[in-house]
C-alpha cells in the first residue's frame, strides 16, 4: 500500500496594472464570507471605473497580493498493489490505484479585472485539477 497526501497553500493572485488605493489587509474575506462568488473584497479600493484604467504609466502597485491566493490544494492518493507468483518466477502484478481519492476539487483563480461584471467572482467552468480518477491494472512478469 502507498498512499500521498499533498497540501499547499494556494499561489497569490496576480492582479495586473490596476488602481488599488485601499489597505492590502482589508483584500481577504474570513472563511463563511469567501465563496466562489466573492472570492476577495472587491470593494477594499479598487478603481473600477473604465475610462479611468492605466495604460501607459510606471507601475506603483504590486503585481501581488500575498493576502489574497488561490484555492488551497488539498489532495489523496491511494494505491494498492499486490504481487502473486504463479510459476517459477514468473509474476501476477494486481494493481488498484485512486488518485485524487477524496475528490477534493481545485477551483482556478477569480478574474482580478476591476472592471468586469464578474470581477472577484471564480466563473470558470472546470476545475484546476483532476477528478478522482481510479484505475485497475494487471501485469504479467517474467
């Protein structure tokens, strides 16, 4: 049997050449206000006025927010694998692997345009990483 377990905390978002006058501090929800409908504080400063977005200007404002990440990877996986001789030395290799076995999902980033609809909001359709897979395998070794 072998089993991984993997935890990490979620990489910053990126925000790109926005105008955030606010306090980084205020940017994260505690954990009954996040959802995937409103991932940060998208009222902590940001300037979401179109015509008022940078374009050609020295950056000021950090391209991350060490306070706002990603969802957090939290994954299991499980294997079994069991060897049976049938003759000499001449194998039968079971195999029973799950990964993913919890099937956690990991959401992909929200969208960090200030001035999108959907700005905040983790809209995209997939998850980041795979469903449980699992998968049975037989081998024959000689």
């Amino acid at each position: 049997m072998s089993a991984i377990y993997q935890f990490q905390s979620g990489i910053p978002v990126g925000f790109g050449n926005i105008i955030f006058t606010g306090d980084p501090n205020d940017l994260t929800l505690s954990g009954d206000e996040q959802s995937l409908a409103r991932w940060f504080n998208i009222d902590a400063g940001f300037n979401r006025v179109s015509g008022e977005q940078l374009v050609s200007n020295v950056r000021t404002a950090p391209l991350r927010y060490s306070e706002v990440r990603t969802d957090t990877i939290n994954n299991f996986d499980v294997s079994v694998i069991k060897n049976t001789t049938i003759a000499g030395s001449k194998q039968l290799q079971f195999r029973f692997e799950t990964l993913n076995a919890v099937n956690h999902p990991l959401f992909p980033g929200p969208n960090t345009d200030p001035t999108s609809a959907s700005f905040g909001i983790v809209s995209a359709s997939t998850q980041a990483n795979y469903p449980r897979r699992t998968q049975v395998m037989v081998k024959f070794l000689f």
